[in-house]
C-alpha cells in the first residue's frame, strides 16, 4: 500500500510539474502576441478593422508584451538608476 500510494503521489507531482511549465511556457511566449498584431495590421489595411479599433488593440497587445518583458527581466530600474556601459566612441575630424 506504501509503494502504490509513493507512486501515487510521485505520478501527481509529475503531471503537475509539467503542467506548470506548460504554463509558464505560454504566459512567457510573445510569439502568438507578435501574431496578434500583425494580423491585426494585415486587416486594417484591408480595410477589415478602423483605426480605432485597431489602435485599441495595439494598446491591448503592446501592454501584454510589456508585461511578459518585466516578467522575464524582473523589474526595471526607474530612470534616474539607469546605467549606461559598454560604450565606445571614437570621433574622426575632415579638418587636416
């Protein structure tokens, strides 16, 4: 009974780990919403969707790509903590 109720539970755990990784995976996936909105441009220029519409959709769209970004880098830093490295620059005169 102790071996059947083991596997039990390890089954259990098994099938919820893949199920949360299943999600993870989709709610970090930009790709469908890069579709979105190309689908939606496609049908504003054919004269399917106003502007307007469009506009609200975009909105929608752009706003769950943010979210799905600070998911993904965590939070970002406000713009007076920002950074800027790794920059190098060479100026060059015409003046000999």
């Amino acid at each position: 009974m102790l071996i059947i109720d083991r596997m039990l539970v390890g089954g259990i755990k098994f099938v919820l780990g893949k199920i949360a990784a299943a999600v993870d995976s989709e709610l970090n996936d930009d790709s469908k919403l890069r579709e979105e909105l190309l689908a939606a441009q496609m049908r504003l220029e054919l004269g399917e969707l106003s502007a307007e519409e469009f506009t609200a959709l975009e909105r929608d769209v752009l706003g769950r790509l943010r979210e799905i970004r600070e998911r993904q880098k965590g939070k970002e830093p406000d713009a007076g903590e920002m950074k800027v490295t790794g920059i190098e620059a060479t100026a060059y005169s015409d003046e000999e």
